[in-house]
C-alpha cells in the first residue's frame, strides 16, 4: 500500500495525490463526498445520479434526470 504525507494549507485544503485520483477516476472538478466515520475521514467519488430521483441508470447526463422521470414529467 502507497502512503503519502501532506500538510493541510491555511484554508484546511490538501491535495490529493494524482496517483490516487487516476487509479479512482477523480478527475478534475469531479465531486466528491466527504465523511468521517470512527475518526477517519472517507471521500468518495460521486457517480452522477438523477436529480429528482437520485437513479444513476438510464441517466439522461445533459439534463442529470433519469428517463423516467423525464417520461412521468411529460405524462403530467
């Protein structure tokens, strides 16, 4: 296992290694969610998921909704 030091900056920031996003698929201005669970603090990739139902199949990616909700919105 790699392991990496790095100092928090004045704003609390600290850059995660290039090593670690690539082998995760973080790339630049992904979001991402950050936990802490037993003192340890988790941060995830976020994969896009629809925005009303939170579905991430069948994803229309340009509009972040899923095509059933976009079919029961034109039903209404």
């Amino acid at each position: 296992m790699t392991q990496f030091v790095r100092k928090l900056d004045h704003m609390g920031r600290v850059v995660l290694p290039a090593e670690y996003r690539k082998k995760t698929g973080i790339d630049d201005l992904a979001e991402v969610r950050i936990t802490e669970k037993d003192g340890k603090i988790i941060i995830e990739k976020l994969s896009p998921c629809c925005k009303i139902c939170g579905a991430e199949e069948k994803l229309n990616k340009e509009m972040e909704v899923c095509e059933d909700c976009i079919a029961k919105v034109k039903a209404l």
